[in-house]
C-alpha cells in the first residue's frame, strides 16, 4: 500500500500490558510525527523525528516511547499505559521539517485502555 | 501561544446551502494555514493551503490577518461534503516545522 500505514487499526490493551503501534511510510518522506486525537480535542502533536533524530518531544509521559529505525518506520512503545490514554493515534509523514510540504496521515490506530 | 480555535463543534446544513467553517489563530509570526478533512472512514488529508489560493472541491478559505482568521467557506454546500474539518496552523518554532489543529468542525450536509 502507497502512503502511510499503521498497524494494528485496533488495539485493547490492559493497563500492565505492553505493546507497539507501528507506522510504515513508502513516499521517501524523511520526517515522521505521531499524534494524538482525544475525543473532542485538537490533534496533540507528540513526537516529532527527522531522519530518524528525534526533534521533539512534546512534554509526553515516559509510559510512550518512540522508536525510529529508519527514516520509513516509527513505532511508538506503550507500557502501563492509563484509561485516559485511550484515543485514536495518528501517524503522520513529509518530505522534511525545512520545507512547506503537506503531511500525510496514516489511518490511525484506535487505542483503548482497559 | 500559537493555538488554533475552531467554535463550532458541529456545523448542520441542508444540500445547496452557502457553508463557512470558522477558524482563528494565534500566531506571533507571519501565519501559514491550511484546512484538513477527513471523511468517513478515511484518512485525515489536505484540503487546501492558504499560500496555493485554490478552490478544492469548491472550498475557498482566504487569510484574513486583520481577524487572525482563515474561514472555510463553499457556496453550495454537497452532502459528500460530510466530514470532520480541522484548520491547522504551521507553528516554525524551533527550527522546524510542525502542524498545530483546531479541535474540528464536524459538517453535516443533509439532502
């Protein structure tokens, strides 16, 4: 599949569990961000990588981590997460920080906590 | 702060009716805007940018510096136009760019 995918589309996870949302882009975009999207909130920018440095983290809790292994993966660690963490996360690429490019977003991955 | 206001949750229209989408910023620099949409089950993608100064799919929205707003509007609006609607705002902050999102409008076109 062209664009950007995420992995799994849903995800049940207890609060002492741990898993991994994964995020694959093929347009050679080298800057990749995940999002957070609570109901009836903004988009939460959480993380921000540019080939594959990490540029920001935008004051987000230790129990997410982020892992890029190449400019076209990023997943994003989750341990002994909470019931209010539960939101659909959002992967998003483009072609580079610098530049006005468009993002391209992934479906999404829709987390609950239980 | 850089923030994104959009005041209207949810936006109810009937097929053919003139359509505007609010949107205002704050922004300390010179503002770059765009509208995102994402319609049933799909993925959040670019409608269009202010600095293009296109109609996409009949949409217009103009930056107005004065109101620090940046309005989506459509004359006639199509129930295919049913979506969730986010304005974004590129904050430059930090020698990078990235997206800040309103909380959304939800537009419901009914026949």
């Amino acid at each position: 599949e062209t664009g950007v995918t995420q992995t799994p589309r849903h995800l049940v996870m207890g609060m002492t569990n741990k898993k991994s949302l994964k995020c694959e882009q093929h347009l050679g975009h080298n800057a990749m961000y995940w999002y957070k999207q609570s109901a009836k909130k903004p988009l939460e920018l959480m993380f921000v990588y540019s080939l594959e440095e990490r540029v920001e983290n935008n004051s987000v809790p230790s129990r997410f981590s982020p892992e890029c292994p190449n400019s076209s993966h990023l997943f994003l660690h989750l341990h002994t997460l909470q019931p209010e963490d539960s939101a659909l996360y959002l992967c998003a690429s483009s072609q580079d920080l610098a530049a006005n490019t468009e993002a391209f977003f992934g479906q999404g991955t829709r987390l609950t906590v239980v | 702060a850089q923030r994104v206001t959009q005041p209207e949750k949810l936006l109810s229209v009937f097929k053919g009716a003139p359509v505007e989408l609010k949107c205002n910023y704050s922004y300390s620099g010179s503002p770059e805007l765009f509208w995102y949409v994402q319609y049933s089950r799909q993925r959040l993608q670019l409608l269009l940018r202010h600095i293009s100064r296109e109609s996409i799919k009949g949409f217009t929205a103009d930056l107005n510096k004065g109101e620090t707003s940046f309005h989506l509007k459509k004359p006639f609006a199509q129930e295919e136009d049913s979506a969730m609607y986010y304005c974004a705002l590129k904050d430059k902050a930090g020698g990078y760019n990235k997206l800040i999102f309103g909380a959304g409008t939800r537009l419901a076109v009914h026949p």
